[in-house]
C-alpha cells in the first residue's frame, strides 16, 4: 500500500455481480476497492470487517477479515485470512536468547539487526543502555501496531490454512501454509508447506518451508529454515541456513549453519558456525536451573558427534571433536583443534592455520553472500585485529606455559590440555599468522582513526572497543534513539574499517619495537607479512594436496583392475580433471 492509493465504496451493481460469483461479505460498506476495480477479481471470497483492495487485487476461496492488500496480489484457497483486533505482528515479542530463564531476553521487531540484537544481548552489565534499546524496540512495536492486517503488493498467497494477526512485506510467497501467528513476513520471503511459526519476525529474502515450527524467532536476510527444523526462543541473522535439527534459545550470528536431523543447538552463540551430524551442544548442568550458555566464535565447527557442555568458550575458527564436559575455555587460542583424547579435552592451538577446510570456509562465506538489503554489517576479512589480538593473547599464554615448567611434556590451561609438540607448534603458528596481520592490515587503510586496543566481533562486524563504547554511551545519552540512526552510526565505523585497523596494527608494532615505527620499519613489516601468508597459503594448499592425492581414493573404482583405473575414477569424481 503507499498513500498514493485511492479507494472507494463498491457500487450496488458490484455488490450484486460479487454475490452471484459466490463471494459474501458482512458489510458490503466496510469494502473499500481501487478505482479500477472488476467484480471478475473476486470468486467465492468471504469478507469481514474492513477489507481495502488495491489495484489488480484477486481473491478466490479465501476468507478475509480485516486486511488491506497490495496492488497486483494474489489470495486464493485460503481458509482464514484475519486480523482479530489490535496487533503488533510479532514486534515486541520477548525472546528469552541465550538464556532459557530470560536473563537475555532481546524484543524483535522489523528493523533490527545482528548488532542490535547483540548490544541488547550482551551487555546486560549495563542496564540503561538495555533499557534504551528496550524503548528502541517498543517504539517500533508501537508503530506497527494496527486493527487492520496488511499484504504488500505483488504477493501470492495460496493453499493455506490459518493467517492470523500476520503483516506480510511486498513480492511475498505463502504456499500451503499451515499456521501463522502475530507474526512479520519481510520483503520477497516465502513461506511453504505445512509451515508452523507464532510470535515471529522474519526479514528480507527469508525461506521457511517443509514443516518447519518456529516460536518467538527473528529470522534475519536470506535465512532458509527448511525440512522440519523447530526453533524457539532464538534469533538468526544473515545467510544462517538451518534443517531437520533443533534451536532453543540460540543467538545464531550470520552464516550459522545446522544441516543434520539429529542436531541440537541450545543456549549458545554461534556465526559462520558448521553443525556437524549428531551435534549436541546442551545446557545439562541444571544445579541452579537453566542458567548456562556456551559461546562458540566466529567460524567454530562441530564434528560429527561433537558434545559441549555449558558453559564453555572457543577461539575463532576451532574445530571441536569429541565430548567435553569440563567447561573449557580456550577463547585466546583462535585456529585450533579441541580434541577428546582419552576422556579429557586436548587443545591442538593453532593447527586450523594449515588446514585448507578454514581457507575454503572463509572464501566461501564471501562468495555465498545473497543479501541485498544488507541490514546486518558484516567483515570477512581473516586477518584483523579482533583476531590479531587474540593471536597474541594466545602467544603469550603459550609461552607462559611453557616457561611455568620446561620441562613438562603436557600442560594444562582452562581444563584442556596441551602436548609440548602442540604448544611449541602452536607458538610458531601464532608467530606466523600475527606477522602476517600485521603486514596485511599495515598495507591498507589511512591515517586520523584510532583503532588502538581491544576489538570486538559484533555478530559479524569488527569494531574497536572505544568506538562500541562510544556509540553505546550515545544510547545511553538518548543521543541514538533510532534503529536506522544507531545503524548509520555503525556503517559509518564500517566504511573506515581499514583505517581503524591500520591504527592498531601501528599501535601493535610500535609495542614490538619499542618505538614508534618509521616507514622502513613498516614496509619492512608488509614485507615479512607477505612472506608469513604466503607461508600458510603453502601449508594450506599441501593440506588440500594430501586430500586430493591418491591415499585418499580408498573406495574408488570399484571395480577397477588397476591402480590407473582407480585413479582415473577418484580424480573424475573429484572434479580434479
């Protein structure tokens, strides 16, 4: 609808002409139709209340209360199609994230983001600022807030049972929908067979299909929710693509991944996060009640089988394998293994660095990017200083170790432990990757930015901690009142993303020098950085060599007679012609 539509009242001829047709109305006044309107529009409809129907509008077997439906859509084989009084279409629904017993409870609405979201989520030491996004996110339930339901235009609306209380955005598509429920349908989504979701919000380009059941969800840009998944109490954010398992009060940042049937994802945070088949990372530890969460950083994947325990926290980019129950926390190890190795967690810290799935991961992400609203800000650059700092962080924490005892063969560091082969490997890995962060983001970026200090992975945006502090002391000031304006406010922080991170990595190789670093030094420094990634590009590319070789043609050729014809056959169905 734009307020550019026109209305008026059907004429007696029309009315007759519709009720010929088999369509019925309660009050034929409280129909509103565009000035084009043809009686031909409408077969078999049945209206209440106050309907409003743009140009070009079709109804067919359909009952409709309470609507106004944009220009050129479609309703047809519709049970109930009804408004039943005052609703805010799922904005201002409390969802208890993170925390099954709400101590993180986060309200959706149609304008929030993964940084909102994670504002609201993660700062809870800050009660006026979650007070202030709180109001944030009531103005915009209130603004939404109608008796009348509204369809966007060019929508296709068909085969379903029960619409209630559901605001649906422009070029839509519900298809055999089973129930909606005070709920948001954004912009293009589509919405298909045997469908279940109450007390929901979903954004652009979203899919939810095949007897997927979601309850109290915000459901981000080009998410697909398909094969039966349930969700509840949860939010995902851009490009998260989850089927046939289970969510329960998950914080799912962009690119959360869950394919398997037999997945379960409760109580944690997760982004460019792989479930592997039987993943079961579980809030079990219930002496206080269901008060634990587990953080899993960005680029996290479960194994087949994998097991957490909350709580329990791991670097970026860790490859968890096994059982853990010990509550491990190996958050300044980023690029590792965790590993069960006779019960008991082992920490392989930086051995993701050399492994080709982490490359094909992060080019990947880039690559499968659809949005095109583009809501939530999003990094993919590997090396940067969120990173970077815990690259350090973690050098540091070996070498500690090591010097706590050098002569022990194994050592433990938050309840996981470390071989000496994996901690002096783990060092000369970390070495490795800070040189080349710092020669990577040394070559980019300009000067007048200060991006010195702690970073932060916002939910997928890289942001220095003065400038997340900055803008959330704004919030709290009532100076940023708005979704759209704390947004800008962000975007703008993102468009200098390189010069905040040339600060700190001028910051970083000031501190190893001792000095402030002259231009020699600094190209000196781009020089060793190249050298150190093109030394891991090495290592990654003999990693995918070794898998693409031929020790890895184990059940290939079947029925081959010869080595050659075996091989012949792996390489086919490898693509590595």
């Amino acid at each position: 609808m734009t307020r550019m539509d026109t209305y008026r009242a059907l004429t007696p001829g029309e009315i007759a002409a519709l009720e010929a047709s088999g369509s019925t109305a309660d009050d034929w006044s409280s129909i509103e139709v565009a000035e084009d309107f043809h009686p031909s529009q409408l077969r078999g409809a049945r209206l209440g209340g106050r309907v409003r129907l743009a140009s070009g509008v079709r109804i067919r077997n359909s009952g409709v209360r309470n609507y106004d439906i944009g220009a050129g859509t479609l309703v047809e084989e519709v049970v109930r199609l009804e408004c039943r009084g005052e609703s805010a279409f799922g904005n201002g629904t409390e969802v208890a994230v993170m925390n099954e017993n709400g101590g993180r409870t986060v309200r959706i609405y149609s304008g929030l983001t993964a940084q909102i979201a994670y504002m609201a989520a993660v700062y809870r030491h800050r009660p006026a600022l979650v007070a202030a996004l709180d109001r944030m996110a009531r103005r915009a339930a209130d603004a939404a807030r109608s008796a009348q339901g509204s369809i966007g235009r060019d929508c296709r609306i068909t085969d379903c049972r029960l619409l209630r209380d559901v605001c649906i955005g422009h070029g839509a598509t519900l298809e055999g929908v089973s129930v909606l429920s005070n709920g948001t349908v954004g912009d293009f989504s589509r919405i298909g067979i045997d469908v279940k979701a109450y007390d929901f919000v979903t954004a652009e380009h979203a899919l939810v299909d095949n007897g997927s059941l979601i309850e109290r969800c915000f459901i981000g840009e080009r998410c697909i929710f398909d094969r039966g998944y349930t969700a509840s109490d949860s939010l995902f954010f851009a490009n998260s693509h989850c089927e046939n398992g289970e969510a329960v009060s998950i914080f799912a940042g962009p690119y959360t991944v869950s394919h398997h049937k037999s997945s379960l994802l409760i109580a944690g945070m997760f982004s460019f996060f792989n479930a592997g088949s039987g993943t079961n990372q579980s809030n079990h530890l219930f002496k206080c009640g269901a008060v634990h969460q587990a953080v899993h950083r960005r680029g996290c994947k479960f194994a087949s089988g994998a097991y957490v325990m909350s709580p329990a926290i791991e670097g970026v980019y860790t490859m968890i394998m096994g059982r853990h129950t010990h509550h491990h926390d190996t958050s300044v190890f980023p690029f590792s293994y965790l590993l069960e190795q006779e019960g008991r967690s082992a920490l392989l810290p930086g051995a993701n660095l050399s492994s080709y799935g982490t490359v094909r991961d992060i080019e990947k992400w880039r690559q499968r990017d659809k949005r095109s609203a583009g809501r939530d800000l999003i990094n993919f650059e590997t090396w940067n200083p969120f990173v970077g700092n815990a690259l350090a962080a973690g050098l540091d924490a070996l070498r500690t170790l090591y010097d706590s005892n050098p002569d022990a063969q194994s050592f433990i560091y938050n309840s996981v432990h470390i071989k000496l082969t994996g901690l002096r490997r783990g060092i000369q890995r970390y070495e490795q990757a800070l040189a080349a962060t710092l020669g990577d983001l040394l070559a980019r970026g300009g000067d007048g930015y200060d991006g010195r200090g702690a970073w932060i992975d916002a939910a997928g945006l890289y942001l220095a901690r003065s400038c997340m502090e900055e803008l959330l002391d704004a919030i709290e000031q009532d100076a940023v009142t708005t979704p759209e304006a704390l947004t800008e406010r962000l975007r703008a922080f993102a468009e200098h993303y390189d010069d905040y991170a040339r600060s700190w990595a001028l910051d970083i190789l000031a501190r190893r020098l001792g000095h402030t670093p002259d231009a020699a030094e600094i190209e000196r420094a781009v020089v060793e950085g190249k050298a150190a990634q093109q030394e891991l590009q090495r290592l990654a590319e003999a990693d995918r060599a070794f898998d693409c070789s031929f020790d890895m043609a184990v059940g290939y050729g079947l029925d081959a007679t010869t080595d050659d014809e075996r091989r012949a056959d792996f390489r086919a169905v490898r693509g590595l012609e």
